[in-house]
C-alpha cells in the first residue's frame, strides 16, 4: 500500500489518498504505519470486526474475484493462470464507466479517456508475430499461436500464454482471432487439424507452416 500511495502522489499529483479504511488487519494497523499515515496527513479509518459490508475494498475485490472466475472458466485456462485473470479484471473494470464516480477511473486518474480498441476477449488465439533475427530462418514460420491473457498498464503489446512452455510473454505484435479460445484447442480429446487452425487466422497473406506431433 505504501508503495502505491507512493507512486499516485510522484505520477499523478492531483490525486491525493486522503482516508485509509481497512478491515483492522495488523499489517495496516501498527505503530510503524500510523506514524507513516501522521507523517502523509492521511486520516487511518479502521472498521470494526466483522463488518465487511462498511469496507468498500470488500465489495470491490469481490467483484473482481467473480470476473477472474468467469473469465477462467470462459476460456478454459489452467488454474495457474488466475493471477493474470486478475489483472485482466482490473484492467478492465478501471476502463469502464462507475456510477458513484459518475465516469470511468481511468479518466478520473489520467484525466483522458481510457483506449478500448485493444480490450479483446480473455483466452482468445493470438498469432504473435516472430520478428526477423538470428532466431528466426527464412522458412521458419511467421508467428507463434498462443492465448490472450491480459495487458500491462502503461505498456504496449499482450501477455500471451504459450501452451508448448506453459510460459506467459510479453509480446509487440499479435493478431487475435476472438472466435477461439483456449479451450477449443485444448479441451479433453481435441486434436486440431492444420486446415482448421489456417482458416481460423482469417488474415490474407499470412502463412504458417504446421507441423504433426
């Protein structure tokens, strides 16, 4: 917390945290960080025990526990991957419109309106471009497929998942093709065909050579 606090008053000047509520958990409420909350002018705002409903953190991080969830059960990603359909919750609810605010956080942090175009759907198929390079021949193929898991704040690109490592990369380049999710190609049984894969791309001019197991 502190070093959030910390980076909102160094990026954005005119937000400033004047309340801290918490649920009364020692980590937030000990003498090292009321004389911190003394020395930052914020008034420290404790709830009682169990009264969940009076923290608003409670409902908010309810909410975005129900969309990783939903977001993971959608896409039929492995349990591992819950962290980045966390951020990918967070991500999206900061972008979108809030009643009590009356306009998205984004705008309310940033002071403009947040970029949507980019926002695809959870555990698509994304063929993310492999650069030229030593790594990569003249007849190697043009991308690797693997699934959208989310996007970093302030950083362009995607984070996708590659099944083959059961690695998460960021990636510069990718097409994603939000008709196909990770698990209509790794469900129990499904063995992909290469003309199934090549359709899918929907991207003229885009070549990829498939190879069998």
């Amino acid at each position: 917390m502190i070093r959030y606090i910390e980076w909102t008053d160094r990026q954005h000047p005119t937000c400033k945290v004047k309340n801290v509520i918490t649920d009364g958990g020692g980590e937030f409420e000990n003498d090292e960080m009321k004389l911190w909350y003394q020395s930052k002018g914020i008034e420290f705002l404790p709830n009682p025990p169990r009264s969940s409903p009076l923290n608003p953190c409670e409902r908010a991080h309810q909410t975005l526990v129900h969309m990783m969830k939903t977001m993971l059960i959608a896409a039929g990603f492995p349990p591992s991957l819950k962290m980045h359909a966390l951020k990918m919750a967070a991500y999206v609810q900061n972008r979108c419109y809030h009643e009590a605010i009356k306009d998205t956080p984004f705008r309310m942090m940033l002071g403009k309106k947040p970029d949507m175009h980019r926002i695809k759907k959870f555990g698509s198929i994304a063929y993310a471009h492999k650069p030229t390079g030593p790594s990569r021949r003249k007849m190697d193929e043009n991308c690797r497929i693997g699934f959208l898991a989310g996007y970093r704040e302030g950083q362009a690109g995607f984070d996708v998942y590659f099944p083959p490592e059961r690695v998460v990369q960021l990636v510069e380049h990718a097409h994603i093709n939000e008709g196909i999710v990770f698990k209509d190609r790794y469900s129990e049984g499904y063995t992909p065909a290469a003309a199934e894969w090549i359709h899918s791309l929907g991207v003229a001019g885009l070549h990829i050579r498939l190879t069998s197991p």
